[in-house]
C-alpha cells in the first residue's frame, strides 16, 4: 500500500482523516499515484492537476524521502521506499502567502 | 412569519446569516470552506434550498460545491471549465494576443425555472451553463466566437464575466458583463450574442466610444421590467431603457460616479443604490464616509443614505457582487464591505446597522427571503 498525505484542505474535501493508503497495480509514480487519488476519490480532480493540462498545479508540491520530487518527471519511478510503503509520499500547498 | 438568509462569500470562506422578517436579530453561521476563496454562493429562485457555491484558492484550483439543504451540507460537484473548440486569444495587458486561460468562476446564475440549471461566469471571460445541477459544464460559446472576443482585456481584476441577468420575461434573453469588455445580450438563449455598449465613453480605451473594451462593473435590472437596465461602470452610472441598445448617464449629483455595485429596490423599479468610491486608485468612500447612494427617480437625482453606516475614517471597499436586496414589504438591503462588516438596512436604506463586523473581506452577498 502507498501511503499518501494530502494537504488539510483537500483531506476536508473528499471527507479523510490522516493518511490515504492507496493499493497500486504497476509501476508507482507520480502519474499513478495522482491517477489513484482522483480515481478512488473524484471531488479531488483539479485540485492536484490542472484539469486541461493535466500538470501539476503551481503551489502544489510533491516530497518524500527528504527530497523534492516536484519537478521529477510524471512517469519517474517514485522512490523504493514510498512504493514499498514505508515512506509517505506528502503532497503539500506550498508556502505562497494568504 | 417570514425568513431572511444572507449569504456571504469572503476570501477565506463563506457565511450564511439569518434572520426573521424583522431582520433586528441575526445568527451567523460558517466559515464554510473555511481558508477558500469564495467568491459568489447563490440560491435557486425556484428552490431556495439550493444553493451553488464558487471555492476556489490559488493553491488548489477551482472546486463547485452545491447544497439541497440550505447550506447545513454540501457536496462538490463538476469543476471542469473546459472551453468549447480551440480557446483562441484575447487582448492581454500590454496589447499582445494572449491565450485563454480558466482562471476561477466569479459569478453563479442558478436559473429561474429549474433548479438544475446554472450559469457560471469565469475568468478568463467566458460563460458556462449546466443542466444537471453543476455536475458537468458547457460553454456557450457563442458570446466568445460572435467577433469581438480577441478584442477584449483584463482589468485590474482580471478578466472576469460577473454578471448574469436572466431576463424573466424574454424568453431566451440573457444579460452578461464583462471587465473589461462591456456588456453583451443574447436573445436565443445563448447562441448568439451581440455587444451592447452604444452610449458608454470610456476615456482609458483609445477609442472612448467603442464597441467593446469598456471596463463594466455591474448591470442590476428590476424583474417586472427588463428592457430597463442600470449600470455602474468603472465610471459613470448608466441607464438602458431598450434592453441594452443604448445607454444614457445618469450619475447627477454623485459625489463619485466611480463604484462597483448597482441594486434596484425589490418593489420600486426606480429606486436604485450605488456606493461611490472615491477613484479608479482610491477603492474607498470619498471623504472617509460610508455613504450608500439612493435614487428614487431612476438615476439623476441622488441623496445619500448615511444613518448607521460609518461617517469618519473608513476606507472600505464595496465589491460588484456585494450588495443585495431581500423581496420582504419594507425591501432590505445588504451590502459587504472589504473590511468584513455585512451591513443590512430594513427599511429600504433609511437606517443602517452592521449584521457582523469581522468577517474576512467580503467578496459577495446574496439574498434569500423565505417564507
């Protein structure tokens, strides 16, 4: 299982509470991973990618293992240790003002 | 006896306050969507239970939600705002073609006939329509295709489609306003439009006189007579009376003719209200005072409405979609400030008094009477 920690405010929109455990068949990147999340929970699309282009969103970031992996490619394996479930993969709202 | 449901959208959620008929005692609900922009919640005319609301953060995208119970609870439903065919350009800041972009839905139009009906207005302009109560949207996209549409630019807000007048009586005909193009009406249900600006001068636009790039911040009408619109532009207040086909000023004795909202008392078609501001630069009230601007002859004549309402150091904003009126006997008004305050006067604008003062700054307020 691929554990997923979503920023507050979406967690309230699709209705969750601490981490999503995501159950992945294939390869797991950030493509997969995203793909997973708007499909088990669908009010979320458009929240993570634009809708049009399917691209990140600009405030949206994507860390796990101690690193940034916001501009890795989509289809770049994520890390072994997030594919195995042993590190979350954090999706955070950037620091931006407001 | 009677209800009132104010609902307020803010740019870090929105609020829901109600009252009785008397409108002296209020309870304030919310925030809803607490740290989202909010930027318009509407009900529907033909069942105020339901409710549309626009959330949307620079974070996170744009999100619909959609109430069936007053907005106690919601649900979202569809965001995508896909524009019809190729998006094609309009005019950017500094005259170069830039692309169409969604950016955010400013305004939702729920229909009069049908709950499961809605229009949404978005930045970059163009207007969406749904049938299935905000689950999917189509463009109209008869209003961006008619011709004029490379020629419109932003604002300083952005270039936003703001206000939706549904015509309830012409079947088919829809009012739409655009900063900063002008204003536009279809007479077949949306596809086809035309521009309606003839009248308006506008001196920050090359051409003052033109058909399209005029900077309008709002069009109020009265349902029991459509063909007679009012305006407030970026300056300058304005009156049709054949449906938008020509325009004449009516700003009189204003002490500014600069403003956002323009609202129309729910029983006198001639009795109108702006709040002047003080300049294009100066979003506040001149001189520091609150003042809503009441005309009871439909424009020309105007007299101030202070009581209440702040008459020293306060240099507020009143946005376009921040002022409503409620359909009770003795007609409500409501207006939101920028500083957060909600105000209402129960006596069509004689006497003033604030429902809330802390709010976030308000994006807009709309009215429900309920029976």
């Amino acid at each position: 299982m691929i554990k997923v920690i979503l920023p507050a405010h979406l967690k309230n929109i699709a209705g969750l509470s601490g981490a999503l455990a995501l159950e992945l068949t294939g390869a797991v990147t950030q493509r997969s991973v995203l793909d997973a999340i708007e499909g088990t929970y669908p009010m979320l699309r458009g929240t993570l990618r634009d809708p049009s282009t399917r691209r990140r969103r600009p405030f949206v970031r994507f860390f796990a293992c101690g690193q940034d992996l916001s501009h890795e490619p989509d289809d770049s394996p994520l890390p072994a240790a997030v594919a195995e479930g042993k590190e979350p993969f954090l999706i955070i709202g950037a620091i931006a003002g407001g | 006896m009677s209800q009132v449901r104010v609902l307020v959208g803010t740019r870090k959620g929105a609020f829901i306050l109600t009252s009785d008929g008397s409108r002296i005692r209020w309870t304030v609900d919310g925030p809803f969507f607490g740290g989202w922009e909010i930027y318009h919640l509407k009900g529907s005319p033909v069942d105020p239970s339901r409710l549309y609301a626009s959330q949307s953060t620079g974070w996170f995208g744009q999100l619909i939600q959609r109430s069936n119970d007053g907005g106690r609870s919601w649900e979202p439903v569809g965001n995508t705002f896909a524009y019809d065919g190729v998006a094609g350009t309009h005019q950017w800041y500094d005259g170069t073609a830039h692309p169409w972009e969604f950016k955010r839905v400013w305004h939702l139009e729920p229909s009069l006939k049908d709950p499961d009906v809605v229009y949404a207005g978005i930045e970059d302009a163009a207007l969406f329509r749904s049938e299935d109560g905000g689950r999917t949207w189509n463009e109209l996209s008869g209003l961006r295709s008619h011709g004029s549409g490379p020629r419109w630019q932003p604002g300083a807000g952005g270039m936003c489609l703001h206000t939706i007048l549904l015509d309830p009586v012409n079947k088919g005909r829809i009012f739409i306003a655009i900063s900063a193009a002008g204003a536009f009406r279809t007479d077949d249900g949306g596809a086809t439009w035309r521009p309606i600006n003839r009248g308006l001068r506008s001196e920050h636009i090359p051409d003052p006189t033109a058909e399209v790039g005029h900077c309008v911040h709002r069009i109020a009408m009265h349902p029991s007579r459509p063909q007679v619109l009012f305006m407030q532009k970026h300056w300058d207040v304005m009156r049709s009376d054949d449906a938008g086909d020509s325009w004449h000023e009516i700003s009189g004795n204003l002490p500014s003719d600069f403003g956002f909202p323009i609202e129309v008392h729910a029983h006198e078609p001639d009795t109108i209200y702006v709040v002047p501001i003080k300049s294009d630069s100066e979003h506040y009230p001149p001189d520091g005072k609150l003042r809503v601007y009441r005309s009871r002859t439909g424009g020309g004549e105007w007299e101030a409405l202070t009581a209440g309402l702040p008459q020293r150091d306060c240099y507020v904003n009143v946005l376009r979609d921040a002022m409503a009126v409620d359909s009770l006997d003795a007609c409500g008004v409501y207006f939101g400030t920028t500083g957060g305050q909600v105000y209402a006067s129960a006596d069509s604008g004689g006497n003033w008094a604030p429902i809330v003062r802390d709010l976030p700054a308000v994006l807009s307020v709309e009215v429900q009477t309920l029976p």
